[in-house]
C-alpha cells in the first residue's frame, strides 16, 4: 500500500489560493484584491472582494480614478477585507481570533474594520503601498490592537 503524499501545500498557501481566486472576481481594471478569513480550524468562514454593493449595477458607476468623488471608483467600491467581513453570515463570535488572507495589506479604512470585527490575524501577499501615511496608519492600528500581520508567498 503507497504512503499518502507528502507534497501538499501549506495551509496558509491553501488560504491564500482562495483569496487569489477571489480576486479574480473583482471588475476593477486596476487592483484586484481578495480576502479569505479562516479560523483556527482550517476552516474558511467568508470570502470577498473589492467591488461595488450588490444592489449597484456596476455597468451604470465609474471604474477610474478621478479628481471628482462622483466620478471615482473608490466612492463606490467596497473592499476585500469589508466584503469578506459582510459576507459572513455566522455567529460575529466566530470572527474572534480568526485570520484574514488578503491579497494586498489592508487599507486603514479596513484595518479599523478587521479590528472591530475581532479578527487576530491579517495574512498578505503583497504591500504595494508600503511606507504610505495610509500604511503607517494601517500597521499602527494593527500593532496597537494587537493584531499580527505577516507576509507570505505562494509558489507560481
């Protein structure tokens, strides 16, 4: 009788992999970001992505970046993280502790928003905004809140 394989991927990379998938789903022509939030038993509770509310027709708001908060896709778009937080149709209680796996370090609209919903965790693939006021603020409410964050790869 074979061993069972040995070769599987990490949990973390698993996790991860869905929040890629995840961002596929999103419209926006520029930054695709997904979130996954799991708990502690390797158990996925929501999953989300940077997109306009559901009740939006998509088709009918801006997708650019412009000067004109009436033309800018980011009066319209919900994040990842708050997405994923949203989605989630369980006990709030289950979000206690639990890790989010983000494709991109969160904003601090979203780190504010991960704090509140008790998640200890924040998982990333990537920091394309690093050393921004707007990181700076991110990484101090996590560090404050006393919410850990890491940087992970996944393999191609």
């Amino acid at each position: 009788m074979p061993g069972k394989r040995t070769d599987v991927i990490s949990w973390d990379e698993f996790f991860m992999r869905v929040a890629m998938a995840a961002a596929m789903r999103s419209k926006d022509p520029n930054t695709q970001v997904g979130a996954c939030i799991a708990d502690a038993n390797h158990r996925i509770l929501s999953v989300g992505y940077n997109g306009t509310p559901s009740a939006l027709n998509d088709d009918e708001f801006p997708w650019e970046t412009a000067d004109d908060p009436l033309l800018d896709k980011h009066s319209y778009v919900i994040h990842a993280e708050a997405n994923a937080i949203l989605n989630y149709r369980g006990s709030n209680k289950d979000l206690q502790g639990a890790t989010v796996y983000v494709t991109l370090f969160p904003c601090h609209e979203c780190a504010k928003t991960l704090v509140q919903a008790g998640i200890g965790e924040v998982v990333y693939l990537g920091d394309k905004y690093e050393g921004t006021q707007d990181n700076l603020i991110s990484k101090r409410i996590l560090d404050t809140c006393g919410v850990t964050y890491r940087q992970v790869t996944v393999a191609d």
